[in-house]
C-alpha cells in the first residue's frame, strides 16, 4: 500500500502542476483579451504576439518544470503549449504580411519574428518525425527569449527603401531564416548529443559559467565611474534614441546598478574559478563548491534582472554628457535584457542537467541517432545557407551593380557558410563523429548569431536596415 502512495505522488503533482501553468496562462490571456476588448483592439500583432510569448513561455517553464520534477508529463503539455504558441505567431506572421502590404523580411523587427516562427516549426517537426521529445528545452528558451526582444524592437510599418523593393529580398531573407532556424535546431541536436555521449557535466558547469561570464563583462563595459550603468536615453514619444551629436548617442546613468553588475559577475565568475581550481590540483571536492557557486549566481541574476527592470523602465536619470535629466527605457536596451534573460535560461538548463541528467538520458534517443539528426539538420541548413548567399549577391547586382561588395553583413554570412562547410567536409572525407562533429555544430551557430544580431548593431554597412 505504501508503494502505491508513493508511486502515486508523481503522478499527482505532476496533475497539479501541469494545472497550476495551464490556469497561469488562461489567467494571462483572458485578462489581455478584457484589456483589447476595452480598447476596442483585439486582433492586432502585439496582441498575437503576447499571446506566443504567454505560451512559449508556458513551454519553457514547463520543460524546466521537467527538470526539477522529473515529471514526463510536462514535456508532453510542454509540446501543445508551443503548437499554440506557434500558432498565435503564425497569426502574428500573417498580420504583419496583411498591413505591410510586403512579407515581413525587411526590418530586424520582422526578421526575428519569421526566425522565431520557423524556430517553432522546426520543433514541433524534429518533435514529432524523430521523437527528442525535450528538444524544446533548448529552443523554447531561445524562442522566448527572441519573442521578448521582438517586444522591445522598433514594430512600425515604414515605406520599403528602394533597395528593399525587389522579389528577390523575399528569397533572400526567407532562406535566411529557414537557414538559421535548422542552424538553432542543429545546435539544440548537437548539446543533446553531447548529453548522450556522457561527456561530463563540469564540462557543460565551465561552458555555461564561459557563457555568463562574456554576457556580464560585456554589460560591466556600461559601468560608470560613478558606480552606475549607462544607458541609451529615449524619446518614449517618439519611440526613438536621442543623439548627443550626430552619430553619438545621448547617454543617462542608472545610480549603483553598475555596482550590482559587477557583483553579479564576480558570481557566476566564481564557479569557473573552481572549475579550473578542481582540474589543476585534482581536487574534486570542488566541484561541490562550483555547483554551489553556481546556484547562488543564478539567484543573483534574478536578482540583477529584476534590478535592471525596475530601474530601467521608464525611469529618468541624470546624463554625462548635458546638463538635465532625461528618459530610459528597457526598448532603449533589448540585448541588455536579452542578455540577462538568456543568462538565466542558459543557467536554467544547467541546473536542469544537473539535478535530472539520468532522465534527461532517459528521454533522448541514442547518441548514434542525435548525430545522425545534427548531420541531417546541417545537410539542410548548409543548402540553404547557399543558396541565400547566391540571391543576396543577385539581389546585390541588381540593386547597387557589384555582385560582393564585402559588407559586415556578407563577410560573416561566408564566414557562417565556410564554417559549416568545413563541418560537411570533415564528416564525409575524415568521417567526424560524435564530440568533434557536434562542437563544430555548436560553434557554427555562435557564429550564426553573431551574424544575426552582432554584426546589425555592431559592424554597420549595406545592411544596416536589417
């Protein structure tokens, strides 16, 4: 009788749980739907969108719900959450196609929304056509994460630059986008291969802690002598940065939050400290430390995110450079954000592996096939990849009369394309295998992100609309 019980509990806390997110998101939902309907607004695209990320969201919580528990189930809610999700930004898609009068390729804004559409497509498909069932715990996050930034990115529909009115701008992106979503996916294959292969888990402890550490040194580079946080101030009327001159933006301090920054950073700097500590002295003991470090970094990020929020919503601050007190905004600041919300999800799947790898191992096929799976993925990603090149250098000649003309933009676009080359090359005439193979897939989409988001902002040129 006491067995029963007990082999019971799962089963009921999972029921409980599983009902206490599905009323979370019907509450979110329902009282967004009362407040478009006072507005006299209900069908419009952030409305859509809401509602993906409500249900990505959903998705995500869950698969870390999994984690924690060990409870099948939510894997299981997890996928329906994310067909609806995907469903709502299918609708969300489709709207923005209807009042642009165009597909929606021609902004950062619209690009990102097709990436996280295509994103979800993908999943549900490796999901149901290959059974890696928690394949969503690595890209609802990123699914999530992108729908947040959406969010907080410039949304107006402007007139189409002369450069952009071309057939060949909607192949271009469009493959782009299918390119970089089976990109997400293989690399979501390839860190579940690496689970599978029993590599060790400090290993994931110094890569995730790798990760933290660049993410927080670069927002430390926003510290002010002061002991603040510089920010971009905002023009919340006209959705817009405000410049100190023509080219410089105009730039307000946050009191203290720089301090709190490097706080955080000394934390998840910790873990790898004792990482390193463990493997040069032998001493495994430290490892315990490291895991321990590592779980109170994940508590001071929440801690520096709800700081970053509260502080840079809408608040007023003084500015270096002028006299006067001026505006900010989280808008003014999307890949902060996004950086200490992917953070905490990079941590979260850490942990994840941490406390549920024997049922993680249990969920996933087997090695040999997750290879298999990464290789398909990247045989399809590489074509792609392409023939996005090839109509973007038409598309170049058509439009400024030079087929290449080396922007930041086509640089690291053949700089992604050599790399997972390379990957198809060393596979079918070395025969790489198994961790080789897979740090190559992990290490292709780091430069695919790079080349979506760091070269946009980061290395302006031709391409600087998108």
């Amino acid at each position: 009788m006491a067995r029963a019980s007990a082999d019971s509990q799962p089963v009921s806390s999972g029921n409980l749980l599983t009902v206490l997110v599905s009323l979370a998101v019907v509450f979110l939902l329902f009282t967004a739907f009362l407040g478009a309907v006072k507005s006299g607004d209900v069908y419009t695209e952030q409305n859509l969108l809401y509602a993906a990320l409500i249900l990505y969201g959903a998705a995500t919580a869950l698969y870390l719900g999994f984690g924690v528990t060990g409870i099948p189930r939510y894997v299981h809610v997890a996928s329906i959450a994310t067909a609806l999700g995907f469903l709502f930004n299918t609708l969300a898609v489709g709207h923005r196609w209807y009042i642009s009068g165009h597909p929606p390729f021609s902004s950062i804004y619209e690009m990102l929304l097709c990436f996280v559409w295509t994103l979800a497509a993908l999943t549900i498909f490796v999901e149901r056509r290959y059974h890696v069932q928690v394949i969503g715990t690595v890209t609802m996050p990123l699914a999530t994460l992108s729908v947040i930034l959406i969010q907080l990115l410039p949304s107006a529909v402007r007139p189409l630059v002369p450069a952009l009115q071309s057939t060949w701008l909607h192949i271009h992106v469009s493959l782009a986008m299918l390119a970089y979503a089976a990109c997400a996916v293989s690399f979501a294959l390839a860190m579940m291969f690496l689970i599978q292969d029993r590599i060790r888990t400090e290993t994931f402890l110094a890569a995730t802690s790798a990760f933290l550490v660049s993410v927080y040194i670069g927002i430390a580079s926003r510290f002010d002598p002061s002991g603040g946080l510089r920010l971009i101030a905002w023009d919340a009327q006209g959705k817009q940065e405000i410049f100190f001159t023509e080219k410089a933006r105009l730039m307000v301090v946050i009191p203290e939050l720089g301090w709190m920054f490097f706080l955080v950073l000394a934390a998840v700097l910790a873990p790898l400290v004792f990482y390193f500590w463990a493997r040069l002295n032998k001493v495994e003991s430290a490892m315990i430390w490291a895991n321990r470090a590592f779980f109170v970094g994940a508590l001071l990020q929440v801690v520096g995110l709800s700081a970053f929020i509260l502080r840079a919503r809408e608040g007023v601050y003084h500015s270096p450079q002028v006299e006067g007190t001026f505006a900010t905004s989280l808008a003014a600041s999307p890949f902060i954000l996004a950086g200490l919300i992917g953070g905490l999800f990079a941590s979260a799947l850490y942990l994840l592996l941490l406390w549920r790898r024997p049922d993680l191992e249990r969920m996933l096929p087997a090695e040999e096939t997750l290879d298999v799976l990464t290789y398909k993925t990247i045989g399809i990603a590489f074509p792609l990849l392409t023939l996005m090149i090839a109509a973007g250098a038409y598309w170049a000649n058509r439009t400024w009369g030079s087929y290449w003309s080396w922007d930041p933009k086509e640089t690291w676009a053949l700089i992604t394309w050599l790399v997972y080359a390379g990957y198809l090359h060393m596979r079918i005439t070395r025969g790489w295998r198994g961790r080789r193979a897979a740090y190559f897939a992990i290490i292709g989409f780091a430069v695919v992100l790079f080349t979506f988001f760091g070269v946009t902002y980061l290395l302006p040129g031709l391409h600087a609309y998108a």
